[in-house]
C-alpha cells in the first residue's frame, strides 16, 4: 500500500508540472499567443490520455519484439503479472513486473511521463503553428513514437539488451520530446521578423518573465516527482540519495547558465536562468541514481554552461524556438545520457550500471549510452519529420502571415488574455477631461 501512494503521489507532482509548462511557456510568448500556448498546454495531457490509454501502453510495455510491444496493445488489454496480483497469472507487461503496485498505478505513472515528452513539443513550435495540428502531431508522438522509444529503453528491448540506462527519461522523455521539437521547428521555419534579410538576430522577448519563473519553480518541484518516483517503491535510502541529486544538479545548472550567460552576453539574464535550472534537472534524470552528490553537481554546472551555447548556437543557424525548449531538453538530454556513462558508480544501486569511465569502468557503460543517444535521435527525428510532413500535406501546420502578426489568440481562439492592455493599446488614454466627463455620464 504504502509504494503505490508513493507512485500516485509522485504522479500526480509530475501531472502538476503541466501547469509549470504552461506558465513557463506563456511567459516566454509574447502577449498576442498567451491564450493559445494555454490552450496547448492544458489540451496536450487529455490528448495524451488518450492516446496512451488507447495503444501507446500497449506498444510501450507490452511483450513483443526489440522494439515495440505486441501483447496487451489496445486499452489496457492485458493482465498485471507483478506480484501485486498474488494469482500467480502470467500476464502480458512482462518489462514492468519488477514493481509489485497495482496495473493501473504503473499506467498512471508512465502516462504523466508520456504526456511530458508531448508538452515540450509545445514550446518550439510556439507562435506560428495551428492548434489543429499540434494536436494531431500530439497524438502520434504519444499513440505511436514515444512508445516505441520507451520499449526499446524501459520495455525491455533492443537498447535495454544493448546495456543502455536511463532511470527517469533523459532520453525516453526529454530528447524524444526535443528531437520531435527540432523536428516541428525546422519544418515550420521562424517566426515572422524573427531574422533580418542581412542574416541577423531580431530578439522577440516574452511577455511575463514573472509567469515563467512561477512556472520554473513548478517544474522545479515536479522534478521531485519525476525523479525520486521513478524508483515506483517507497524506498527511502533511494529516494532521499536521488532527491538530493536532483535538486543538486539543479542548483549548479542555475549557477552555471547565470555566471556563463552574465560572461558570453554581457549581463545575467534571467531566461538564460531559468533554463539553466531546467537543464540541470534534464541531465540530471538519467543518471540521478546512480552518481554521487558530487557528480550531479558537475554534469548540472555543464548543463547550464551547454543551454546557453545552444540557445546562442540554434539562433544563429535560424532555428527559430521561443523558448529554448531544444537546447533544455534535447542538448541536455543528451548531455545527461552521456554523464551516466561517465560517472555513474556500482556503489549506489548494485548489480545495474556498473561503474562509468571516469571511475575505472571502462568504456562499455559509455558507448551503451551513445547507442542510444544515436539510435533513439535517427528514429524520432525521422517518424516526427514523416509526422509533421503528413499533416502539414493533410491539414497544414503554419497559420498565416496575417494571423501570425495580429496574434493566435485571436485567430485560432477568438479571444485574449489581456483584453484591457488591447484596448489600452488601441485607443488613446483618457485625459483628465475625459475621466471628469465619464464620472458625469456615470
């Protein structure tokens, strides 16, 4: 009883960490697209849902070949075959037997991980992309991509079998997250006025960086979830060893991003910041369980020097992403794979990883975890670049120039979230005159 109220605690930290999207991304957009980045980040998890619920469990963890799953496909429609069932039945989930909570405990847990990977699609393709079609690509990323990335890592398939870690997702989640993002940002293109003809940058801030340091701190928070949940047990030595880890990685992914950011631009900007926490906790979600305290606090100090660089780098070959959703979770993604193969130790979870090459392990750890970085980015950015191209064939995916200018909270959603700051910009202030005369009328 008491590792299934720790799984559906900690799932439900990490369902929260939809609204630390959401406010993160808001913040980052600009006034005129608040209403639709809301709007994509509140409809993602009930598409999520449904896609999950209805194939991707199924692909994902269900009994089958090296890469997806070919048992207990549709709905849930398979039998638990953990220890909770105390039947003795051999039922289809095979790769996910290790925890004794109950089936739907284990879905509910995988599902807000699930749902995570499609909201990061969200912020890259902000601005310029119909609603329409992020939900259809939403769909498939869960229904069919993201499942058969995570049978080939937490399945039980072909990268398992290869040697490959990944305790909570760097890779499952967040580089499959940014390489469909990368992906939908190419195809896409920038957004209007973003790049001069002379080749140069046109900065478009946000419009709230108050709402997008709420929604850090909620992801912040969530993180405490997504990490020390993953254990799916309510084991404290564990729990407390990759809390500390976590919260580690993220504090010198902080430090890292200001100092460098304050270095390379000029001035410490608080963007930069906050994607640097980000980017701590990204890299830090592979390895989490298996490094020291003083480990987490290296590969997140990267972290946050690498989200910079990118976010510099991606601007200047023209890949247009609002909110340095690339640079957090796909670069850093892939940093946090690598870092397990560098300093992971036997020492904190026996009998797994083994010992990283940087503490006398070799290079079998290492070159495990670059398989999977290399296999798992050719397979997603090929199915989401087939995915966006369908659609944008099928329905299209950039809403037009015109819409783009005027905002999509009004073209896609017919309202807005500030409607007294558009009437304020539309119509001059009322002068001491005026106001005397309405106190009259009124």
């Amino acid at each position: 009883m008491v590792d299934t109220v720790w799984v559906l605690f900690t799932a439900v930290l990490v369902f929260f960490m939809n609204a630390g999207f959401g406010c993160l991304e808001a913040g980052f957009a600009r006034q005129k697209n608040c209403v639709n980045i809301l709007s994509k980040n509140f409809i993602v998890f009930a598409i999520s849902s449904v896609a999950f619920w209805f194939i991707g469990w199924g692909l994902m963890f269900g009994d089958g070949t090296p890469f997806f799953g070919t048992q207990g496909l549709w709905t849930l429609g398979g039998a638990d075959n953990s220890p909770a069932t105390g039947d003795g039945y051999q039922g289809v989930y095979g790769a996910i037997n290790w925890t004794g909570v109950p089936l739907l405990a284990k879905f509910f847990f995988q599902l807000v991980f699930a749902g995570t990977a499609a909201t990061i699609v969200s912020g890259a393709v902000a601005e310029r992309i119909r609603y329409l079609s992020f939900i259809l690509f939403s769909f498939v990323l869960v229904a069919l991509i993201y499942p058969v990335v995570g049978h080939m890592i937490w399945g039980g398939g072909w990268l398992a079998g290869k040697g490959m870690w990944d305790f909570a997702g760097s890779t499952v989640v967040h580089s499959t997250g940014g390489w469909a993002a990368l992906a939908g940002a190419l195809i896409l293109g920038p957004r209007f006025g973003k790049y001069r003809r002379d080749g140069s940058i046109s900065p478009i801030p946000g419009h709230n960086l108050s709402l997008a340091t709420i929604g850090c701190f909620i992801l912040w928070l969530g993180w405490f979830g997504f990490n020390p949940g993953s254990t799916m047990a309510a084991d404290p030595g564990a729990i407390s060893h990759i809390a500390v880890t976590t919260n580690s990685a993220a504090a010198a992914g902080i430090l890292g991003a200001t100092f460098y950011s304050w270095m390379r631009l000029g001035k410490p900007d608080l963007g930069m910041t906050l994607n640097g926490c980000l980017a701590g906790l990204v890299a830090i979600t592979a390895p989490c369980a298996f490094v020291s305290v003083g480990s987490s606090l290296l590969i997140g100090l990267m972290a946050g020097f690498l989200v910079v660089e990118a976010v510099i780098r991606f601007d200047r070959i023209r890949v247009d992403d609002p909110v340095g959703a690339i640079s957090v979770h796909l670069v850093n993604g892939i940093w946090g794979t690598l870092a397990l193969g560098l300093f992971a130790q036997d020492r904190f979870t026996p009998g797994t990883t083994g010992n990283g090459l940087l503490f006398g392990g070799g290079t079998g750890l290492l070159a495990a975890q670059a398989l999977g970085v290399a296999t798992v980015g050719v397979f997603v950015f090929a199915a989401a670049s087939l995915a966006w191209l369908a659609i944008k064939a099928l329905v299209g995916i950039r809403v037009s120039l015109q819409e783009e200018i005027h905002g999509l909270d009004i073209g896609e959603h017919g309202n807005v979230a500030y409607p007294d700051f558009v009437i304020h910009k539309r119509f001059p202030l009322p002068t001491e005159h005026d106001a005397v005369g309405a106190s009259a009328r009124s």
